[in-house]
C-alpha cells in the first residue's frame, strides 16, 4: 500500500486498486499496519472514518483474493450463455438479453443455469451482478427469475377458490 497526499494505491498478485480519501479522514501505514485516524468525534466524521476502514481493507482483500458473486437462473427454460465476452440471458422474454460485463468485472456461466461475476473490486462485482438479477428478478408467486445463491424468497400465496 502506498500514499501519496490523498491518494491510495493498493497493489496485489491480482492487481491494484487507487482510491481518494476524504480530507477529514488521515491514513497512515507503519510495519506493515494501516492506521486510520479521524480528528474529531462528530458523527459525519466517525462514519467517514468507518467507510474508509473499509474501503481499504476491501481494496486489500480484493488484490489479494478477489471477490465473487454467483447468481442462480430459475424457471424453466431460463438459461444463460457467453458468447464472447457477452452474457446471452434466456429469461422467458420474446428475445434473449445480451450484456458486456462492466470494466473491472469477469463474468463465466457454469452449466447454463449459474452465472459467476468475479473481479478485484468489490463494487464492481456487487453492481455487476445487481445488472443480471435486475433482468428477471425472482417473483414471489412461483419463484422463478435470477437470484443470489442462497437468496430466499418467500413464496406468496396463490388465489384461493371463494365461497
């Protein structure tokens, strides 16, 4: 990690990520510690100190292991495919849905029904995969759509017969 005025750099075996730092907030890196000090107590300020914590030991984490984020294609019929670089969606609409991943963000489909979005930066990833789920996102009926895994979406009650 280096430093030069408000800039952050942080590098890795995957990579390196830069960041600007507010002006309240001061960072510091001594043996190989990263000390974030705040010049006040005022709450605008202690969340500014809590966000660039971290932030960094997200950029940290994300040049060193990566993040990734797996979404699961449900209903029948709903699958996905790369074409290139391009994730081809088959999702129920008349016409499949084809996306370029954002810069920063590595997308692969593993037998048709789980997508992967991988990358260094945790944002990146995070808004990558909001992109694909916000195609179908899963309706409470039936359940069917494009979800996190291990998302759980309640189930609605269908119609009920009157009497």
């Amino acid at each position: 990690m280096s430093l030069s005025g408000s800039r952050v750099t942080v590098k890795g075996p995957k990579g390196s990520l830069e960041w600007e730092l507010h002006e309240l907030v001061r960072v510091s890196v001594a043996d190989g510690e990263v000390v974030v000090t705040r010049p006040d107590d005022k709450p605008d300020t202690r969340a500014l100190h809590g966000l660039t914590r971290s932030c960094l030991a997200n950029m940290v984490q994300g040049v060193t292991e990566g993040f990734r984020k797996t979404l699961e294609l449900q209903g029948t019929g709903y699958r996905a495919a790369m074409q290139g670089s391009t994730l081809v969606l088959s999702v129920g609409f008349s016409h499949p849905v084809e996306m370029k991943p954002l810069e920063g963000a590595t997308v692969t489909v593993e037998n048709n029904t789980v997508v992967h979005v991988e990358g260094i930066d945790k944002q990146v990833v995070g808004q990558q995969a909001a992109i694909i789920r916000r195609v179908r996102p899963p309706e409470p009926y039936h359940g069917k759509g494009i979800r996190y895994r291990g998302e759980v979406v309640r189930l609605k009650a269908g119609k009920t017969k009157g009497r």
